[in-house]
C-alpha cells in the first residue's frame, strides 16, 4: 500500500500513545501514565512504526531515544494534540453556539445610551449572530409587527397597544423650534395660544395613516399647523427650513441640542406644557420571539434592571 494511503489511516490513539512513549521516555513508564499494560503499549509503537514504515525509538534494556524521524514525528504530534485542545477549549465557549440574523426595526436619529450599550454587550456575548438595522417611521414598525405577527422595533408610542408587547425604555423629550430669522427667537417662555397662528414647518411621515408617530399626535393636541409653511418626510431637511426661518416645528431635543448651542435654533419654552413621548421596545403578543430576538429583549431587561435611569 502507497505510504500516503497508509498515513490517511492514522489513528490518533496510536500517535498518543508514542507522544507519551517519547514525554515518559520508555514502554514502562508510558504504561502506567496511560494505564496500559506494557505489551499494550509495545504493540501500539509497533503498528504506528509499521503505518509509517520507518523506526521512531530506539531502545534497549539500558538505552532509550528517539530517532530522528521519531523526534520530528513527536515535536508533531505535540502540535497537533494542542491544537486539539485549543479546538476543545473553544468548544466549550457558549457564545460561538448562537448564530442567525436579529433585524431590529429603529426609528431614526434616536439617540440612546441605553440601545447603544445593548448592541455593544450583544455582541460580546454572541459574536456569531448578525445585526441588520432597519430604519422606519413608528407607525410602519408598528404596521408591519401587527401584521406579519412577528420581529421586533424600537418606537415612538404616546401609550401602550394592546395588539402589541410593549416594554418602555425611557421617555424621548420634544420640542418647539424656531431659527434665527423668526420673529420669536429669543423669546424665553410663551404660551400655546401664541404659537397656534405661526407657520408650521411639519414632518409628512409623522402624519402618514393612523398618526402614531408622536410628534404627530403632539402637534394635533397643541393645535400647531392651522398654517403649514413646509414639510419634509426627512428630519433633517425639517430642522433646515426651521434653521431658514420658515416656521415654527417639533423637534426631539437632543436631535436639536448642537443647533441651540450654535444659535442656529431656538427652544420655544411653553410655560406649563412639557412635551414628550414614550420609546417602547415592542413585539407581537401573538408569537414568541426567534432565540436572537429574545436575547435581545432580555437584554434590555437586564441594563434596565441594573441601570433604572439609562435612556
């Protein structure tokens, strides 16, 4: 047989047993550690000589040594078995044994300490799973998680839905904004009624269907937008005709912070008539979660539970 068929045929039990022939240096010696009988381990270094058809050890009543072949062949094998247990110590990480697809559907431009340090820590804890991020309207998240009865969002709600699970993650704060050109920049506190007349620079996908996105349903409550001077599907082409002066407009307030701190934007303050809206984490009450989604929500669970004022 070709001395390449014959070595395909290996046994790792065999190339073992001559590792510890060549660490214990004798038959005697390999015997014991393997707990083995000594013809035992005799005829396991015959058969490995006999696969490889060359001398691997030397020995004689007073004299033991490996050949040269034997030595290389050993040096080897010693790679080889750490190798292996490199591979078993690997194995025994849980965090390689979760793969799959977790697609979170986001609202855009939210900025959370608490979403960035869940994907952070997810990722850790399972490498191996593979993030898509989906940006969508909260009213579409919630359309399309009613309707397909599965996945998961993180959304704008002004109350919780009885079609969907619903975990609150902290409340987003809105405001009312002006630019620099607009006659009421600079104006330190004013009233709704004061504001009710003004251009209104309005985001369409806020309105679309059946107006959860809050911002809709809060310019529907104040009465703003009885004059609607521009709108956009996109916020930040909003926050540029409020930068121009074309109206008045809601804005979440960090999405504004780096415009007020420039003066480029300015916070219409309503005197007794804070602003906000709930972020939920939601998903169907009619199906159970995929095991990624679930480690997600669970997740969340666990930073809200150890941080309670994380947002």
């Amino acid at each position: 047989m070709p001395a390449l068929s014959q070595n395909a045929e290996l046994n790792w039990n065999l190339l073992r047993t001559f590792c510890v022939i060549a660490e214990e240096k004798s038959i005697t010696g390999a015997a014991r550690q393997l707990q083995m009988s000594q013809p035992s381990v005799s005829l396991a270094l015959q058969k490995l000589e006999e696969q490889l058809d060359c001398k691997l050890v030397f020995r004689g009543t007073r004299h033991f040594a490996l050949t040269l072949r034997g030595e290389k062949i050993y040096q080897e094998c010693v790679e080889m078995f750490r190798c292996a247990e490199r591979i078993g110590t690997l194995s025994e990480d849980r965090n390689d044994d979760e793969f799959g697809e977790l697609t979170l559907n986001m609202i855009s431009r939210l900025h959370s300490p608490l979403i960035d340090e869940a994907l952070r820590l997810y990722h850790q804890r399972y490498p191996s799973i593979t993030w898509r991020i989906e940006v969508k309207n909260s009213l579409d998240i919630v359309r399309q998680i009613t309707t397909e009865k599965a996945g998961i969002g993180v959304c704008l709600l002004t109350k919780q839905m009885p079609t969907l699970h619903c975990r609150h993650l902290f409340r987003e704060e809105f405001g009312i904004f002006c630019g620099a050109e607009h006659p009421l920049f600079g104006i330190e506190e004013i009233y709704m009624r004061a504001l009710q007349q003004e251009p209104f620079v309005a985001i369409d996908c806020a309105s679309d269907g059946m107006g959860f996105e809050p911002m809709y349903l809060l310019r529907e409550g104040l009465g703003l937008g009885n004059r609607t001077s521009g709108s956009s599907r996109d916020l930040e082409e909003v926050r540029r005709m409020l930068i121009s002066g074309l109206g008045i407009g809601l804005l979440p307030v960090l999405t504004a912070t780096d415009d007020v701190r420039a003066g480029r934007l300015w916070p219409l303050r309503l005197v007794d008539q804070p602003l906000g809206a709930d972020v939920f984490l939601v998903s169907s009450n009619l199906s159970q979660l995929t095991p990624p989604e679930e480690k997600f929500a669970n997740l969340i669970d666990e930073l809200l539970n150890l941080y309670p004022g994380m947002c």
